[in-house]
C-alpha cells in the first residue's frame, strides 16, 4: 500500500513538475488600465514578458501613473505605435479607479509624456520609427540631463538590461532583436506598417515651436504609424496593430509572411468599425486568437462585457477563434501556437 502511495507521488510531482515547465514557456500579457478588473476607454498599455524574462511595454498612454506605477516592473522595451496623445501619454493617472470606467479622470504628464517618464525611470530600450525615438530622446535627456544614446547591438541584438535609457530607431519593416543575458535565443521586434497618422499635439513641443506653428493650426508629423509582429522565444508571433484601418498587408505580410498566431486589435472607431476589425480578422489576419484593446468606451462592468458596446458587436461577428478582453491588470498566458494557457481563458 505505501509503496503505491509513493508512486502516485511521484506521479502527482512529475505531472506538477511539467505543468510548471510548461507555464515556464508561455508568454504572460498584462494590460494595465484605469480601473482594475476592467476595459475601460482610455487603456492603452500591456506588458508583454517572453520566457526568457525580456519586458516589453506597448503603447504607455494615459492609463498608467508614468515612471512609478507600481504595476511596471521592470521595463526593457518600450514600444510605441505613433504620436497620438492617447499613446504617447499627454496625461496619466494618479491612482486606480480614477473617475468612471466610461471617462476615467487623467491629470498632466506634460511636459515629457508617460512614454518618456517610464523608460526614463526603467532605463528602457526605445524601439519605434525613427523621428518618435529622437523626440523621445530629448524629453528623456530633459528629465536625467544627460544625452540619450543609442542602444548598442553587439552581436545584432540589444541587451536586455542597459544602464541608462536608450533608442533603437527603426523603419517600416525594420527588425531589432533583444536578448535576456545568457538566453538562448532573442526577441524579435518587426516595424509593420499601420493605415492611420502620426501627428502631435502641439502642447509636447517646446514655446518656441508652438508660437511657429499656432498661427496656421498644424503641428508636426513624427514619421509613418506603425504596428508590430513580435516574435517570442517560445514561437508566439504576436501581432500588435496600433491605430489602424483595413489595409492589404494585414494579409500580405502579416498573415502569409510573419504567420502571427495571436492578435492585438485596436477598436478605436475613429480608426475601425467593428464589422471592419472583424473582417480583418476573419479574412486577413486569420491569428489562433484575438486580444481587444483601445476600445474609446467602457467596454465592461463588473468585468463582464456591456451587450450594447462596439467590443460586442465585433466580438459577435469574430469567427472560429477566442476574443479576449484586454482587462486590466489581469495576465493571461500564451503558449507557442496561441492557445491561452493561464490567466482567466474564458
């Protein structure tokens, strides 16, 4: 009887030795929004962490509380998708729970943005098409009053880990690699192209720059929008879209090229519809799975989504493949082929 006992053990340690190995290998997505529990109208941001313990933060916005949320950690990457204030971070948060779920009350983060705060306070890697990085650069160098370098890339990659904040400026369909030290493999970043804008608000610019361009109404342009494809060590190929409408290389490169597996969708209307961002995904995209983020509206209560929101009607018309809901501060795991694997995969 006790050595049956004892086999079962073994058997009982062995199988919770391999669920732990296998979580080990997943990619764990937390987006980091207003009101925890929630997807409300102004989140933006999510941490991407690949196994090998690389960070990535994709579109800070005004969702955080800037370079001292708590909820960050460590910060190696930084990514962002074009200059709109609602992504680059003119405003943030003070605290959770801030206002309502429907319009969420931010207060200043001008002059720098929360883009510029966190990687400054995380000395982060700012990966982004090329005049957002040397824009960022100098907010950067006004808060630490020091110069902000470009990353070095020994060996084709950039180390995880850097002693100061850094830029890594990069095209359309430009590639950088970011490697945890003693890993194995990096973590491949991708430019992707976006159909959308890129122009700033005047108020991130300096006096002297306002007052030239306020008598004829514009503002600067900070280069093309972009998306991304990141490509984890695991094999999770993960498309983020950034603001963006219908384009052809959703399927061309996205889809028949990159093979994502898992998507990151944008729902703000002024970019897509819900019919249109559904018919992305069932017809071009075609990922294992679909994450909603930037809805432009409180999209749930009590975390259960709202029946009259824009979210359901696209999650309604999403074919053959789980939605998830971009819910703050929940982490939800992704194997290699896009399954959900952990973290409320319901």
């Amino acid at each position: 009887m006790k050595a049956k006992h004892f086999a079962l053990s073994l058997f009982a340690l062995a199988l919770a030795a391999a669920a732990s190995g296998a979580t080990a290998q997943n990619v764990k997505i937390t987006p980091l929004g207003t009101h925890p529990g929630e997807l409300c109208n102004r989140d933006r941001a999510m941490i991407f962490e690949d196994p090998t313990g690389v960070r990535i933060l994709y579109d800070a916005g005004q969702s955080v509380m800037g370079g001292n949320d708590p909820r960050l950690g460590t910060v190696h990457v930084v990514l962002l998708s074009h200059a709109h204030t609602d992504h680059i971070g003119d405003r943030k948060i003070a605290g959770l729970n801030p206002g309502t779920c429907d319009s969420p009350e931010t207060i200043s983060a001008l002059p720098n943005s929360t883009t510029a705060e966190i990687a400054a306070a995380k000395n982060s890697s700012l990966i982004m098409i090329r005049n957002m990085a040397f824009f960022l650069a100098k907010k950067i160098e006004n808060i630490r009053s020091k110069p902000t370098a470009t990353c070095a890339e020994p060996g084709g990659s950039i180390a995880a880990v850097q002693a100061a904040p850094c830029i890594a400026p990069v095209e359309l369909g430009g590639t950088k690699f970011v490697k945890a030290a003693g890993a194995a493999a990096s973590v491949e970043i991708i430019t992707v192209h976006a159909a959308h804008d890129s122009t700033l608000t005047r108020d991130l610019l300096t006096d002297a720059q306002k007052k030239s361009l306020e008598a004829d109404n514009i503002s600067v342009n900070l280069g093309a929008p972009s998306g991304y494809v990141i490509k984890f060590t695991n094999g999770l190929r993960v498309y983020l879209s950034g603001d963006t409408g219908l384009h052809t290389e959703m399927r061309t490169v996205v889809h028949d090229f990159y093979r994502v597996n898992l998507a990151v969708i944008n729902m703000g209307q002024n970019a897509i519809l819900p019919d249109a961002a559904a018919y992305a995904i069932n017809e071009l995209v075609r990922p294992a799975a679909v994450i909603v983020s930037h809805p432009n509206e409180g999209v749930t209560t009590g975390g259960i989504i709202r029946p009259n929101s824009r979210t359901k009607l696209f999650v309604d018309q999403v074919k053959g493949r789980p939605v998830y809901l971009g819910i703050s501060d929940r982490t939800l795991e992704f194997d290699g082929s896009g399954t959900c694997m952990a973290g409320g995969c319901y």
